[in-house]
C-alpha cells in the first residue's frame, strides 16, 4: 500500500509542472508575443490553447487587456519569459470569449 501510495505522488509531482495546456491555461515557455494598436497583447505557446475553457483567439492566441490594472507588470513578466526562454503559468479567466490572461505565474521550480 505504501509503494502505491508512493508512486501516486512521484505521479502527480511529475505531472504538476508538466508544460501543457489545461482548462485553467497552459504552463509553457511563449512562443509567440504580438500588440496590436487596440490595446490588446496576443501570446502564444507551443501547446494547444484549444484545451483551455476559454474561446482562444484564431485558436491559437491568449489575450493580454492592457486597459486593465497591472497589465504593465504582467506584460513585463511575459517578456521576461519569452526573452529567457522560462516556462511561465498562464492562468486565463475561464469561459472568456477570447482566452483572456487573469494572470501569470514565474517560479524557478519549472
């Protein structure tokens, strides 16, 4: 019984900061970073954005508001992700009509 328990946590530890996409958002490195002049950010990753509880934009895209508070400091974090190449937790506000970013995450522990 211990073995199994055991093996469920080295399971779930693995798995925690796995690079993915889930509904809550993706963990990943970004792979793709464009501002239009609306005020918007669109931020793309390496994984499917589908899978996220949201509708992403052209199916690929989650959308930074730059018309919202601290959208600065949360730009500046997804630069400094995508210049250094670190993963980063893309947290989205579920159901949103266009896969927009609640908030990110950076931790040296993925």
């Amino acid at each position: 019984m211990l073995k199994k328990v055991w093996l469920f946590f080295l399971f779930f530890s693995a798995t925690l900061h796995a690079d993915e996409c889930n509904t809550w958002g993706c963990m990943s490195t970004i792979e793709e970073l464009f501002t239009t002049t609306t005020g918007y950010v669109y931020v793309g990753t390496p994984f499917d954005e589908t899978k996220a509880n949201c509708q992403a934009d052209s199916g690929v895209y989650f959308v930074l508001n730059m018309k919202n508070p601290n959208a600065r400091e949360v730009y500046s974090s997804l630069l400094a992700a995508y210049m250094s190449d670190k993963k980063i937790q893309l947290r989205i506000i579920e159901g949103s009509p266009i896969c927009e970013i609640s908030y990110v995450r950076l931790s040296k522990q993925y």
